[in-house]
C-alpha cells in the first residue's frame, strides 16, 4: 500500500476539496486493501463488515486527516480501531501462528534499538560531565547519593545539574536547536 500512498493522498485532499469522482476511487481503492488486512485476521466474511465499518468511519472522519502526516498511517489507524471493538465484541483474542512468534519479537527488539540510537543522539548533544550524571541516574538507576558518592559532587549539585540538563534537552527538542552546551 505504500507504493499507492502519494496517488490515495492526493485523492484524500481532491475528495476534501469537493471532487466526488477522485473520492469514489480512493474508496474503491481502499476496500481492498481493508478487505485483505481483516480477512488475514477474522476471516472473510467478518472482514466485509469490517471493510464497510471502516470506510464509514473514514467518511466520517474525513476531516480530521492531516495532510502533513502518512494517509495510509491515518487509514490503518482506522481499521485497527475497528479491528478492536470487533475483537471486543466476539470476544476474541488475537492470536498469532507459532512460527510467527520469532517476528513479534524482533519488532520489539527493533523499537528498543531504535530507541537507544535516538537517547543516544539527545544525550551527545550534552556536554560530557552531564551525560555522565543523566546516564547515571536516567538510565542505569542509580540514586542520586550514589552518583554523588561516585563524582565527588554534592548530592544537590547532582540533582541541579540532572534537571537542568533534562531540562536543556526538552527545550532543544521543543525548539529544533542544539541544547545549552
């Protein structure tokens, strides 16, 4: 579906605009992909139910799509939601094949890397001595007594230094620049 993305969004924005023709194939579009994602998970004739639910919802909906963000994201978003409350109303589990099981961890393992990489880019852009104290308190757990204990500082300093050092942080990530170095 993400090879279509650009070609439905551009239909998503002509549908908002007022064009009922670029809407109708966006629609026509989009129930088969809906139909072949819920029928993986409940089945063919539970997925037709669900294919309509699901561009009922996005007809309603419509407008709270943001241009600025992935169309198909905003679509799955829908059908997921969908796919939930069918899950809740039979009162069924999702459940996974055996040997599926190795990739849904590996998803996981994926986020966690991710992760890492992206505290690991907030935190260079400190200066050394405060990496040193938001890593040691942040991420390993140690107390600030015992960061103090190791660094020599009062427990105070460490505790000052941790918050303005977040603090630095958050305002670069807010603003787009570089934090107080």
């Amino acid at each position: 579906m993400i090879a279509a993305e650009a070609q439905y969004r551009e239909w998503m924005l002509a549908g908002l605009a007022g064009d009922a023709a670029a809407y109708r194939r966006l629609l026509a579009a989009l129930t088969g992909h809906l139909r072949a994602y819920f029928a993986r998970r409940v089945g063919p004739t539970a997925a037709e139910d669900l294919v309509q639910e699901s561009l009922i919802a996005m007809h309603s909906r419509r407008a709270t799509y943001d241009p600025g963000q992935p169309f198909t994201a905003w679509v799955y978003g829908i059908a997921r939601y969908k796919l939930i409350d069918e899950f809740r109303r039979e009162k069924r589990k999702a459940s996974v094949p055996l040997d599926e099981a190795p990739e849904l961890f590996a998803a996981d393992e994926v986020r966690a890397a991710t992760a890492r990489r992206d505290v690991e880019k907030l935190l260079a852009r400190l200066p050394e001595a405060k990496r040193r104290l938001v890593r040691a308190t942040r991420l390993e757990g140690q107390s600030v007594a015992e960061t103090a204990a190791q660094t020599g500082l009062s427990e105070t300093a460490v505790k000052v230094a941790v918050h303005r050092a977040v603090k630095s942080l958050g305002d670069s990530l807010e603003g787009g620049g570089d934090a107080d170095r």
